[in-house]
C-alpha cells in the first residue's frame, strides 16, 4: 500500500505520519537523514520539514521512506494570517518562558537558603574536620551538599536570566516591533522581489520544457526521463510559491505605506530617488551623522560622512533609511555645472601610491575633447614621467572629473589621474 506524506497548506510544511515503533525499526542513516530535514512535532505528532522553501531533500528523504504521493491538507493562509498564528503563538510562548523564569527564580532561593540561613554563623564556616570522627565527618558531609546546593542555586538563576530574555523575544514577534521599522521593512520587501524574480524565471523554464516536449524537442538530461505531468507538477508548485510571495511582498508593501502616511501624519517624509540629489545632506535612522550624497542609485544612494565620528567613511544608504535631508546654501545642480577641461596635448597626467606619494603610472595626453581626454602610458625612470616615451601602443578615452576635494583629474578605473608637474 502507498503511503501519502502530507503537504500542510496551512504551515506550508511537509508532514510525516508513522509510528514511534516504525522509525525505532529504521537504519540510523536513515535517523539522520530524518532529523537532518524534519522536526518532530508533538502537536502534529508527524515529523514536519524544516524549511517551507527548499523542501527538495525533504521531499527526496520521504520518498525513501516510501512516501511516494502527495497528500495536500487544508488550505493556504495569507501571508497576514501565518503573521497573526506566529504572533498568538509567540504571546503564549512569553507566557510560558515568564512563568519559567519565575520557577528558576525560586528553585534558586530555595536551593540558596539553607545556606544563607547560617550567614554570621562563623563556626560554621570555620569549623574543622576531624579525621576518623563519625560525627565530625557527618556535619563535613552535610555542609558539603549545603555548599553544592547553594552553587546549584546560581545555575538556575542563570536559567532564570535565560527564559527571561526568551519571554522578551517572543514578546518582540507578538508586538510586531519589526514590522514599524522601515530598514526591517525594506529589507524583507528587496528579499520578495528577489524571491519572485527567481521563481518567475523556473515558472518560465517549466512552460518552455513541457512546449518542447508536447513538440518532441530535445530538452536538457535532467528532465528527459520526466514525465509532463511531472514536470506539471513543478510548474504548479512554482505557481503555488509565486502566489504566496505576491501575497507576502504585498503585505511588506502594505506595511511600508502604514509607516509612510504616519510620517505624513506628523510632517515628516519617507523619501524617494526623486528627492535627492548629489550633493545634498541626509542623516539615517542608524547614526545622527551627516553624510553628503556623492551618487543617486535607483534604491540606494552612495554618500561620504561629514561629521565625527565617521567623518570620510562611505556610505550606502535604502531610501527607507533616510531621515532626514537638507540642501545646503551653496548647493549648485551637477547637472548645471559643466567640468572644464583643462587639460592639453603633451600633458603629463600620473597616478600615485597614497602612502607614500610614489608615481604608480604615468601617462601623456594626445587627444582632447570638451569633456575627456585619450592618454597614452609613458615610462616612468627614477620617479620622473620621460615625455613622448610611450612603453604602450594602447590608447584610452577617458572622462575629465572632479574630485572630493575639488581638484579636476581623469578619471582611471579605479584611480584618479592628477596633472604632473615638474
């Protein structure tokens, strides 16, 4: 007879059903493979996958088992009904861990007190042991588990540290904390989008496989010995997953637009690329640093610090982490300002080591236009560019520049090229 391994709509879990005599009776390879991929559940009292995205070795570890079909129970939740099951569940799981806290913390009194009773009690303390004495051995004795039980009592103190960060937690995720913060926000939503992007494109490789095999096209090895209602089979799986992160980004949107009409609300901004511009200042919601925006990205902007403690570090910053901005008052558009040239032909342009301000390379302009220049590699003899003794036939275009700190220079790859003077 076949057995069914269950596909929990609800959780979006693989579940295994058999008994504890069952798996006793199996090889412990395969005890590791189970455990490897599955939890046992005593709510479901199955073993149920680790992962609800890759299950592909959960799937390969139940088919060993003899799980050969798919049984689907139940039906799929929203992304915002999994939240709120997470949330009730986390609300009960603080519950537990506060009261567990509360036990440890008694258990460590209790184990505390008998000691503690005997504080200001000197010969206690002091008392000493007569060796061969019966009764001199039996208070050594009895003062030893009074010693262990007090030591004993600082383990469940430690415990009772431990279930209280752990009640904290899970108040966390039944609070929704992270869910009011925008960086958290952004990061999940870039996560979805990468998600979809992916499964849209197997979405797309499963419909191009199942049309060259309804046309008896050659298709790759992996899937020639696959039947189409297989390779059906993955497309709607893909589907399935698709709809789900759909759902999912759209909550996260959901979520973002809660957080920004909020903002609104109290006269702030949730910024977009089409509020920056380089040049302008902006603090984010991690440091009360400025930094000056250096690039506008379509999701990022790039900027340099400007005040201590990160004065001169880089930065890449989300949208969604902007605070706030400011245009200073000498502000000019980059877009109005046109880059000079103020290069010649038979300039001498060089590149050089920051530690020690040693010619790297060097180069002669030969050509020019309004906005670049084509260089030609020279030698370099004794730190001295050698003008016109070109040691490369290759010439490039390069685009003129300005700097941070104001100075036109060519633009090299990843080096500036400054104009050389004797």
């Amino acid at each position: 007879m076949t057995k069914n391994y269950i596909k929990n709509m609800e959780t979006g879990k693989i579940e295994l059903h058999f008994s504890k005599q069952e798996y006793q009776a199996l090889s412990d390879e395969l005890k590791k493979e189970i455990q490897s991929s599955y939890l046992f559940s005593g709510t479901a009292k199955a073993w149920v996958s680790r992962s609800i995205h890759n299950q592909y070795r959960a799937i390969q570890t139940a088919i060993k088992l003899g799980f050969t079909e798919e049984e689907k129970v139940g039906e799929r939740l929203t992304y915002a009904e999994q939240l709120e099951r997470k949330q009730e569940k986390a609300e009960h799981r603080a519950e537990r861990y506060d009261q567990y806290a509360v036990n440890a913390n008694n258990r460590g009194k209790s184990l505390q007190s008998e000691l503690e009773s005997h504080h200001g009690d000197n010969s206690f303390f002091t008392q000493p042991i007569i060796a061969g004495h019966a009764g001199s051995q039996a208070f050594a004795n009895r003062r030893q588990k009074i010693y262990d039980r007090y030591h004993k009592g600082f383990e469940e103190y430690k415990k009772s540290e431990y279930f209280a960060e752990k009640a904290e937690t899970a108040r966390m995720t039944a609070d929704s904390t992270q869910l009011k913060s925008p960086i958290y926000l952004n990061n999940r939503i870039e996560e979805c989008e990468k998600r979809i992007r992916k499964i849209q494109k197997n979405v797309e490789s499963y419909e191009n496989i199942l049309h060259k095999k309804n046309n008896n096209e050659t298709v790759s090895s992996f899937y020639e010995n696959k039947t189409e209602e297989q390779i059906q089979d993955y497309l709607n799986e893909s589907l399935d997953r698709l709809e789900y992160e759909v759902d999912k980004l759209g909550y996260f949107q959901n979520c973002m637009e809660q957080i920004k009409n909020k903002l609104e609300e109290n006269g702030q901004k949730m910024y977009n690329k089409s509020d920056i511009k380089p040049g302008y200042l902006f603090q984010n919601y991690r440091y009360n640093c400025w930094a000056k925006v250096i690039r506008v990205n379509p999701k990022t902007i790039t900027a340099t610090y400007i005040e201590h403690p990160l004065t001169g570090h880089d930065a890449s910053c989300p949208y969604a982490e902007i605070k706030e901005v400011k245009i200073p008052e000498d502000w000019k558009d980059e877009k109005e300002q046109k880059t000079e040239n103020p290069f010649k032909i038979g300039d001498i342009v060089v590149s050089k080591y920051p530690a020690d301000d040693k010619i790297y390379k060097a180069f002669q302009v030969v050509k020019l236009t309004d906005k670049t220049v084509t260089i030609q590699r020279i030698e370099v003899a004794d730190q001295k560019p050698i003008q016109n003794n070109f040691i490369s036939e290759k010439q490039e275009r390069k685009s003129v520049k300005t700097d941070r700190q104001g100075n036109t220079v060519i633009n090299n790859d990843s080096w500036y090229l400054y104009l050389y003077s004797a």
